[in-house]
C-alpha cells in the first residue's frame, strides 16, 4: 500500500514536513468529551458522559435522540475508519488511492454488497427504518459541524467524506458478515486439492471429515479449469479493513450454582484481527425504555455483545455452511444468458463505473448475476466474444456466488429486539431475526437462567452437503430452504449448569441437517470445560484467568513424542531438559513453548509435503492462508492438528510411500528427526547459540496496524508496537501468525467481556489499542497495556459510578426544538 502515496508526495522531505504539519493540526482538533453543541435534527437535550476509559455513556429522552447521538459519537470517534470500510464493500478505495486497489474494488464490484444495500433499504420494517435514520443524521450532523477539522487521514489523502446514507449501514452488516463466512475459498482449495492429489488423498486430508465417506463429484465438472487461485491479488484488503475471514471465539456461561456471588457469569471474547483502530467501540445507550451497553461497530447502530438491565449475551462465529459456488454455462453466442435446467436464463447486467484518482476514465466492470448470485471471477464484457476469451485463456471459469446475505437482512431487526430483551423468551424472539453470520449466542439473565442458541440463516440444500463448486446448469444442486429456527441446535438451563462454545462441533450424528463439517478443532473448548469445573465456586476473577489462559492442549501429545527421539548432542540434551520441566503454558518468557510451536510447524510442513508436494500455495491455503478477500485467512486453519495427532497416534509408514517431494523421509521416525533438527537449528538461526534465550515473545509479536501504517513516513505516527504475545491457534488466549511470517500475530482476542449477573456485580471489558480513532487522543492508545497484561476495565452502568469516574460531559442540543405527537419523554 506504499505506492499510493509514492504517486501523490514523490519527495521524502515534502512527504515529512506535509505529515508533520499535518498531525500538529491533529492534535490541535482532537474531539473534546467536554462543551456543548447545538445540532439539526435533535429533540430534545441528550447528555453524553465519557468516562476515564474513554467509553460514552450517552442518556436521551427518546430512542430517535439516542441512536442520533451514537451515530454522532461514532463518526466523532472513527469516522474515517467508518468510511474506509464503507468504500472496501463498495469498490471505491480507488477514488483515494489510485489505480493500486483496482483490482480489489472490481472484484467487490462484482460482489454487489453495494447494490444489495440499495435494494433492501425499501425493505425495512418501520422500526428499523426510523432508527437507522436517527443514527445517519447524527453521522452527518458530525460531518456538516466539522467539515473544516476532519480526522487527520482526510487531510492525508485530501478528500472530504459524503454524506451517510441508509444502504452505508446496510453494507456494513454485509461487509462484517462477509468476514465470518469464509467456506466458499474452502470449496475452492478443496476442488484444487482433487486437481492435484485425486479423491482419495483429499479426503485423508480432511480433519473434520470422515476419510471413509467419499468426496462426491459432480458429473460433469474438471476441477482442473476451475480458477482455483481466485482473488490472491486482494491481500491488501486485510491491511485495510482488519476483517479476517472465518473469525473465531470463545464464549461461556455458567449459572448461580457453580459462582461464588449464586448468579451467572457470562463470558465472550471474538476473535478477529487486531487493528488500529479497533474493530469495536463501546458505548453505553440510556433512554426512557432502554439501558443496554457494551462493544459496537462504528457505522451500525445498537450494541453487538453485552448486557441491558436484565440479560446479557456473547457471540462466537458457529462456522456454519452458508455459501456455494455455482459453475455457470453462459451462451457463446450470446454471453448475456445462461443455462438452467435445460433452458437459456438471461443474467442481470450491471454496469459498474470505478473512478481511479489519477485517470482520467473510469474503469468499467461488467456484473453478470445469474440465479445463484454474483459472477465473482473476470469475464470478459458483452462486446467481446466469449468462445473466443475462453479459447484463449484470457477468461475464467464463471463462478457464481451464493451466500444467504443476499437473500435477506433481518439483522437491524435482531439486535434493536436483543438489546431490549428482558427475559429468555423475549430473547429467542430477537434471535429469529438473526440472519447471517450464523452465531453461537450465549445467555444470562438476572433471574438465574442460562442459555445457548445457535441463531442464523442455514441452507437447506437438495444434495445435503456442498463440499466442492458444483455446476449451476443442471438445477441438481439447488437450496430447499432454511433450517426452522425452533430446530436450530439450542439449549436452555442444562443439567451440566454451563454451556461452552469455541468454533468446536456443537452436535453429533443424530442432528438431522447440515451445518458443516469444518468446526475449528475442540481444544481451546475442551480446555475451558475443564478449568470450569476444576473449582468449587468461579469468580470474576477466575473467569479472567481462564480467558488469559495459554495452555495447549496438543502439547500433551507431541512433547512426549519429542523426548522419545534421541538425544546425541549437548543442545538436543538441553532441549530434552526444557521440554520435561515445561508446563505446556505458551508464555512469551517460555523456551518450552518456542521449541514445540516450532517442531509443530516444522512436522506439519514435512507431513504435508509427503502428499502436497512442492505446491507452496496450495500447501499455504490448505494450512489457513486466505486468498486475499477480505480476510487473512481461511476455514481450513488450524484444523489440521487432530488430523496430525491421529496419524502420530498410528505412525503409519504408508503415509510416506508415494512422497511428493524427492529425498522426503519414508518413516515417521526420520519425520521426527528431521522435525527436531530442523527445530533447533531454525532456533538458532533466529535467536543464537544460546538456549537460554530462545523465549517465546521473541518470535511471536504483534503490531496494531493502521491502514496507513504500512507507509514508512506513516507508519510511527499511526501503529504501535511490536508487542510480544503469549498463546497460539489452540489456546484460550488465542494468538494466529501469518502463515508466511510465524512471528507476526494478526488475529487475538479482539475484545474481553466479563459479565456478573449478580445485582451491582462486577462486569468488565477489554478492547485494544483504544477507543478513538485520532491519533491525537490519549484514548487512541490507551488499552493496549490493560490488554497485555490481560486485565480489563470496569464497565460501569450505575449513574453515579459514572459520574464519579467520568472525565468529561457533552451537552447536546436541538438547534429547533420538535416534538413527537401523543408522545412524553422522560428524563432517565
């Protein structure tokens, strides 16, 4: 992302003294918690008290004035973040960084998450409606008063933010939905998976599928022409947005019986790519009606994940089958239509302009949309010849995309009815209108009950399982329906008295649908069920142990493996000591936890390449590694490690029979040899000859990365870090590197939320690097110690804790005071 300011600031001293300027006006126009602002479109007062940690307690006399002044206080705080992911899910970065996001803006041209907004706006209920209008004025009532102190990035890139719109907050759910639906790259690394290895070998491949249910093929499909390296030149994407497809989570709850206050407590922490600034924003919203608080995202009203008077909840991503691709036959001869059951369907045909800073033309990309979505690879417009594209490979094959977030957008229902729930059945209710992402939803409330929903838009689908792209033509692969909510997995105050969910499998063979069979592996919920019942009576307290908890529950496995293979040198001698006194905790002072992440890695690639061979992508996307659409990685992460522990288990030599790779081992043990020496001496490379300080935190580090920030003259202004981090894909405390560089962590524990359902009990949060998105602001930075050292702040919902620890109060009134017919307001 470099090139973009390269091409508008040529010269490193210009460059400088224009940043430098820049930022002195920043910090000069930081937003003020404190004064008194007079606003269109407000009425009656609404009164905004921040706290010390930066978190907006905002109170109204009415729900209009309170999602008004959220949508004021969100764009006050991130409204350039807000209008960086508003143009990702339209396809307009080019129009402020030039022709160097091209091909990311075609491709979400083609997507059409834009033009599937625009259209649901007239399909909102009233309701939702009239509160997603209150929120946009209050954006741009912030944009009108402070057209002439914009966040700093503006000034950067010299461009003025437009107006909100209703389809702007439409678009963002089905941006962030996007980022938690990954399985379409799997089907994609699948069909190349039976391209190069065959069915047979694919299935031994899949962690999370029985090898001896075959993979089915469709007839008539050669997975050999199907793109199969679709959309790797969107990488960028996940620099800008921090959205990381397939997220993963940690949620729980437990009831009265097993805390030591008799009340539940309800814990949550998404998993998602840690940015600057955060994906999450906190804020507190009190109206006559309404008490909620807890993490929201800038750019949609309500609160995501937290707690209202009498409930409280938190969201894990359930991992759940909600997209297909469809291999389409287009007419040669008349490429605007396509074949379905028989007969010729004419596509929709969009014509979408992209303007490119620096051009003078727009770039044009031609959308078809067939009956089961979005053509989302390139094909030529309807002027060129399409027999003669394919002839000379200058097309790909026509892949459509179906994803229920096309087909509804009931969310804005869902969590406007979430965060006035007052009890389980007014719950389930708010849950039926939860669409896509499917999630884990886990419950409290203040009568003593818990409870678990899985809640979402799930396919029904006439072939039962869609493993791989299956062709679109022959009507044999169509959806029948949703699965009924009331038949949806869901529990409620079970005998067990605790619910657990990390992405794991949450039902067995008896369950009568398909959800999917691409579950994150079970460690990191198996770990939390145990150290939920290793104690009599849990605490807040204990549950912030457990959600900073760095045990890896593999090692328990592999370490012995390592300390059977011999030791004929000093070094290989120490290594063994290290490993039999290490605790399997993966802390950034470990050494222990250095030596078996890194055999771990080393043994996966040489078990790998046995059957991949030298195919370094393909063996990087069957590893995790995305393709680039907006996320960094993909649903296969992480699910390899059960399949690399059942096969030590048997220690089949078989495995190594047919290498793909010249001079690769032909035993397990020489697997483990290699394993170990290739262990110590990449150490050693890394970290020197002395053992002794091969600690963990040295090569596992995170930096908090603005999207500006991978500019050199940007990037001290803007990020912070590194940070060294414990943890890794299979502990509690999760931490994920990038597949190419291991030592630079992306995804964590995006946010922390501790919930004591006890009245007056302790509830408590935690999100990182802060809340604002200015540079300038002490709350900009603020978190990020609180976060590594795994404490949280206090989330305070009594007034008179809030006035005691508030740090500044912002006054805001109507500029021409209105009124609501037959309606009073009472002052909270």
């Amino acid at each position: 992302m470099a090139s973009w300011w390269q091409k508008t600031r040529t010269q490193t001293a210009n460059v400088t003294a224009f940043v430098n300027s820049s930022f002195e006006l920043a910090r000069r126009r930081a937003p003020a918690s404190s004064g008194t602002q007079q606003l269109t479109g407000l009425h009656a007062t609404v009164e905004v008290l921040t706290d010390r940690f930066g978190v907006p307690h905002i109170y109204a006399q009415n729900d209009d004035d309170l999602y008004y002044a959220q949508g004021y206080i969100h764009a006050q705080q991130r409204l350039w973040q807000m209008d960086l992911n508003r143009r990702i899910g339209s396809g307009r970065l080019s129009e402020i960084f030039g022709d160097v996001t091209l091909k990311t803006d075609r491709f979400c041209r083609r997507l059409g998450m834009h033009r599937i907004a625009a259209a649901e706006v007239s399909k909102l209920n009233p309701e939702d409606l009239r509160i997603v209008e209150a929120y946009v004025r209050g954006i741009n009532s912030f944009i009108e008063q402070n057209s002439k102190q914009l966040p700093i990035e503006f000034t950067l890139l010299r461009y003025q933010p437009e107006a909100w719109k209703i389809a702007d907050v439409i678009q963002w759910g089905k941006l962030q939905a996007w980022s938690l639906s990954g399985n379409w790259e799997s089907e994609l690394i699948r069909a190349r998976l039976v391209a190069k290895l065959g069915v047979e070998r694919t299935a031994q491949l899949e962690a999370g599928y029985d090898p001896q249910h075959p993979l089915i093929i469709p007839s008539g499909v050669a997975y050999q022409g199907t793109n199969l390296g679709l959309l790797e030149q969107y990488e960028q994407i996940r620099n800008l947005s921090g959205l990381g497809s397939q997220g993963g989570s940690n949620n729980w709850v437990v009831d009265g019986s097993m805390t030591q206050s008799g009340s539940p407590i309800l814990c949550n922490d998404p998993h998602l790519e840690q940015t600057t600034p955060s994906i999450w924003f906190e804020c507190h919203l009190i109206s006559a009606d309404m008490d909620v608080s807890g993490a929201s995202f800038p750019g949609a009203p309500g609160i995501i994940i937290g707690r209202n008077k009498h409930i409280s909840w938190g969201v894990t991503n359930a991992v759940s089958d909600i997209q297909d691709l469809y291999i389409e036959k287009f007419d040669p001869e008349q490429p605007g239509r396509y074949e379905f059951a028989g007969q010729w369907e004419e596509a929709q045909i969009f014509r979408e302009e992209i303007i490119v800073k620096g051009q003078d033309t727009p770039c044009i990309e031609e959308v078809r949309v067939t009956r089961h979505g979005p053509i989302i690879t390139y094909m030529p417009s309807l002027a060129q010849s399409l027999a003669n594209a394919f002839e000379a490979g200058t097309v790909e094959q026509p892949l459509a995309l179906r994803w229920t977030a096309f087909d509804s957008n009931t969310m804005l229902t869902a969590i406007r009815q979430l965060n006035r729930a007052s009890n389980w059945d007014e719950f389930r209710t708010a849950l039926h209108d939860w669409d896509a992402p499917p999630q884990n939803i886990v419950y409290a409330d203040t009568t003593g009950n818990i409870g678990y929903i899985m809640a979402g838009a799930i396919p029904i689908r006439e072939q039962g399982q869609a493993l791989l792209p299956v062709p679109g033509w022959t009507g044999a692969y169509e959806w029948t329906g949703l699965i009924p909510f009331n038949e949806l997995p869901q529990s409620y105050n079970p005998a067990e008295h605790f619910i657990v969910t990390a992405n794991n499998r949450v039902i067995d063979d008896t369950y009568p649908y398909y959800i999917s069979h691409e579950w994150v592996n079970g460690y990191r919920a198996q770990r939390i069920k145990d150290l939920l019942v290793s104690k009599e009576k849990l605490t807040v307290d204990d549950m912030g142990a457990i959600q900073n908890d760095q045990y890896a529950l593999p090692a328990q496995e592999i370490v012995p493996m390592i300390l059977k293979l011999e030791a004929t040198t000093g070094i290989k001698r120490a290594t063994h000591e290290i490993l039999q006194a290490w605790d399997y905790q993966i802390k950034t002072d470990s050494i222990g936890a250095s030596l078996y992440t890194t055999f771990l890695r080393t043994l996966e690639r040489i078990v790998l390449d046995a059957i991949i061979g030298d195919d370094e992508e393909l063996l990087q996307y069957y590893q995790g590694k995305s393709q680039g659409a907006l996320g960094d990685a993909n649903g296969y992460r992480n699910r390899d490690i059960p399949l690399l522990i059942r096969l030590l288990r048997r220690q089949d030599d078989a495995w190594f029979s047919h290498s793909a790779l010249p001079n690769g081992p032909t035993s397990w043990k020489m697997a483990l040899e290699r394993a170990f020496d290739a262990t110590i001496e990449g150490l050693r490379a890394k970290l020197g000859n002395n053992i002794l300080r091969w600690q963990y935190g040295l090569i596992h580090t995170m930096i908090y990365r603005h999207p500006l920030g991978n500019n050199k003259a940007l990037a001290a202004r803007f990020n912070r870090g590194p940070f060294q981090v414990g943890g890794n894909g299979d502990t509690v405390n999760v931490s994920h590197a990038t597949l190419n560089d291991p030592t630079n962590v992306v995804v964590v524990a995006s946010y922390r939320q501790i919930i004591d359902m006890q009245p007056n009990g302790t509830s408590c949060a935690i999100h990182a690097p802060g809340q604002s998105g200015h540079p300038a602001s002490k709350h900009y930075d603020d978190f990020i110690p609180l976060w590594l050292e795994g404490t949280s702040h206090p989330m305070y919902r009594d007034r008179k804790d809030i006035i005691t620890n508030s740090e500044g109060k912002l006054i805001l009134n109507p500029k021409i005071f209105s009124s609501f017919p037959d309606q009073k307001f009472t002052n909270p």
